[in-house]
C-alpha cells in the first residue's frame, strides 16, 4: 500500500469507526432498569468471580441469580455482595446448571475447571462466559469449542481486548495495511511476581470442599501454597504465568498478525532462572511461534514470546509492562491493553492514527456477551478465538518444559513424530462426574 493510499485509509476508517461508536452508545444515564430477562449464575467466588459477576449484575435486564463456589467463606461473602438468596447459593455446580431458570453461567473457576464447567454448561443448555484461559490443555479446549456449537450456545472466552474499541480500531488499520504486510508480531510479559515459597501439605482448612475444588483433576494432598491464588504456578491446576495474564497478550498479537489458525512449529528456551520456591512453570520464557501460510515468500508469519516475572525493566521505549510490536513491510505498530498505541512508517516517522488510547475494557466485554445471547449471534471473544489463543499459551509452555521444537498438526491438534510431547495435548483425569466426553 502506498503512503498516500494508507493515509486515505486512515481517513476512512476513522469515519467508519466514529460512526460505530455512536450505534453503540450505552443507555441514557438514570434510565430505570427493566425487569431480568437473563438469570445468570457465577461459578467460582474468588477475585475474577467478583469482577465479572458484578459487571453483569450492573447491566439492564440482567439478574445475578446463583453463586457457586467450594470455599464457603468465599461463597457466603460473594453472595452476600450480589443479594443472592440462600438457597441459591452453593458449593456443587450442578445445581446451578440443573436449574432451568438460569440461562447463562460466568466460569471464573481455577483453570483445570474452566474448559469441564464451560462444557457441562453448555450440554445443559446454558450460555457461558468464561474466564481465560478457556482451557487447560488444548483437547479439552477443542470440545468445548464442539459443546457450544453441538447446544448452539454462545460461550465468551474473557480476552476483553476483542470488546475494546481501541484494540478494534488497530486492528482494523492493521489489516487494511497501515505499516504493509504484517510479517511478525512480538509480545512480551514483564512484571514482578511473588515468590510462592515452599510450602507443605496440611490439613484442608475449614469451610473448604477440597473434592469438589479439585474436580477432575488428580487428587493430591491439600498443600499451604495451593489456595487461593497459588495454583496458577502448579501444573494440575494452572497454566503458568502465559495462560494467566500472558494470553492476553497473545490474543491481540495473534489478532493483529492476522492468522486464525494454529501454528505448526512452536521453539522454545526459559526456565526458572529467578524463584527458587514450589512454582512448577517456567518464570523467563522465549517462544516463538511460525504460522507457513502456503509456504510461499510473504505468507509467512512469526509470532514471539517473552516472558520476565522477576524484573519491572520493561521495554524503554514503551514503560508498560505487556504490549506487542507488529513489524509490517512498511512500519511498525506499538499496542498495549494498557491503552497506548504508537505507530512508525519506515523511516521511523510517526503516523498520526485516528484511535483513541483506551485500556481494555471489561464492561464493553459484557456487554458484548449479553448482546450476543439477546442476539442469537456469535461474540466477540468467540470461543473458537479463545480455544486458539489459549494453545498457544499450552504449546508454548509444552515446548518451554521439553525444552525442544515442536512440530504442530493444526487440523488434527497432535504433535507430530514426538509421543511425549503429544501426551501434553490432553492430560490424565481421576474417575469424576465432570471429565469432558471424548478426551481420550
């Protein structure tokens, strides 16, 4: 594309997305909220429980109307909050999604139960919002994907970028060739994150269902740096510091790059180089990320992975802590969820864009899902998207532990000609209620 042809296309789409904005203004402020046409039930009453059970509890039309979580002071306190009655608040999903006056259900659950609640959700009848990363392996991920299509439901994946208008707005100028053909995107994670110590297993703390919070995990000892919080960092439970915040990261970067597909060689270095404590994930990560398109020069593209959870030096130029850089044959763009955008053409000469700095925005991301139920349509953070953003946090962390190349199969999802490897696509469940059809 040319410089005068970009900027044409700047001008455009500046009108086009203006005009978006106004079709979608929120209702008039002090307008009476109308009767709950939608009940929803939250399932998982810790800090992300809160967050977005209380965003839709905001909404016209909308009743958060069952609480669900194996914590009994969490529940009781998360109940009390959203003015749940007692009888509808309780510590087994399933009688949250036996109820028939419940339509949509928000998963906000560790992740080893995010992908078997969506999925047991979906074969009741219910829509889903659920939390990133939408799995915690990538064949589980794929049957939710088939759950909601098979019960038509609508299943939000929580990536809020796909809602924020000026994530949107790059995107598009992405696309329409504002720095030429995207070639490479590089994202990064950078934050200091606490040690969790070495903990040692004690008796389960009172109040606290620990069958029903292990689910269809393997069972094990209840363990001091476990709960709450701790069991991002242990494998049968979370997926790292890339399936918990990093995939944000990833989402967009995939977004602006522009591939909606897996990729089929995943390298990797990292390790734990700074926590000497329980973690089981790696705290400094490299991976890289080859999408061949069809093979030909100009169909490739690369997407890149860095990860520091010791250190608050991010990238100089930017001062933010997670952002990707999209390298484009004529230019580069800057975008951050933190809401900063910056854009170069060749000559490292700025592009003034029409686009807003706005960080992301949770609200919209309800809002959308909402909509989308009212609507019968798919949403934004569609889980298709989410399922392909969150493999790449599980591929990624796969290659790091291996500590090799993988080769990908993206319409089969298995790792080609390494076993061991391809046992990590899937993972070993006990005998429980709630272990997805069809993982074997």
């Amino acid at each position: 594309m040319s410089t005068s042809d970009r900027r044409d296309f700047i001008k455009q789409s500046g009108t086009g997305m203006a005009t978006a904005l106004v079709t979608t203004l929120p209702a008039i402020a002090g307008e009476r909220k109308p009767a709950a046409d939608l009940r929803v039930g939250v399932i998982g009453a810790g800090g992300r429980g809160r967050h977005i059970s209380q965003l839709a509890a905001e909404k016209d039309g909308v009743e958060v109307s069952h609480v669900c979580d194996p914590d009994q002071q969490r529940l009781d306190k998360l109940a009390k909050i959203l003015g749940v009655k007692p009888a509808n608040s309780v510590s087994d999903m399933r009688r949250v999604l036996d109820d028939p006056t419940v339509d949509a259900v928000l998963v906000a659950t560790p992740d080893h139960w995010h992908a078997p609640a969506a999925i047991l959700a979906c074969d009741a009848g219910k829509h889903v919002y659920v939390e990133k990363p939408c799995s915690h392996n990538i064949r589980e991920g794929r049957l939710l994907v088939e759950a909601a299509r098979r019960n038509d439901r609508v299943v939000q994946h929580g990536t809020q970028v796909r809602s924020t208008t000026m994530m949107q707005e790059a995107t598009q100028l992405l696309h329409g060739g504002v720095i030429g053909d995207v070639l490479v995107a590089r994202v990064w994670n950078v934050q200091k994150r606490d040690s969790i110590g070495r903990g040692k297993n004690v008796p389960v703390p009172p109040g606290i269902d620990f069958d029903l919070w292990v689910g269809p995990a393997p069972m094990r000892d209840y363990r001091s740096n476990l709960l709450h919080g701790h069991w991002h960092w242990w494998a049968d439970f979370g997926t790292g510091d890339m399936g918990n915040d990093g995939v944000h990261d990833l989402d967009y970067g995939r977004w602006g790059l522009g591939v909606e597909m897996h990729p089929t060689k995943i390298s990797a270095a990292g390790g734990k180089y700074f926590f000497d404590d329980d973690q089981q994930f790696a705290d400094t990560q490299q991976v890289s990320f080859e999408y061949p398109g069809d093979g030909r020069p100009g169909s490739q593209r690369m997407l890149i992975y860095e990860q520091r959870l010791w250190s608050t030096n991010y990238p100089s130029v930017y001062n933010v802590d997670s952002g990707v850089e999209f390298y484009g044959t004529d230019g580069r763009m800057f975008l951050s969820r933190r809401g900063k955008i910056q854009v170069l053409d060749s000559d490292n000469k700025r592009i003034a864009v029409p686009v807003k700095p706005l960080a992301q925005n949770a609200s919209a991301h309800m809002d959308d899902f909402i909509d989308s139920i009212r609507n019968e349509r798919r949403p934004n953070a569609d889980i298709e998207i989410g399922h392909l953003s969150a493999s790449l946090a599980h591929l990624g962390n796969m290659a790091t532990r291996l500590g090799r190349s993988l080769q990908f199969d993206p319409e089969a999802e298995r790792i080609v000609n390494d076993p061991e490897a391809d046992l990590l696509v899937g993972r070993t469940y006990r005998d429980h209620w709630a272990v997805p059809q069809g993982v074997g």
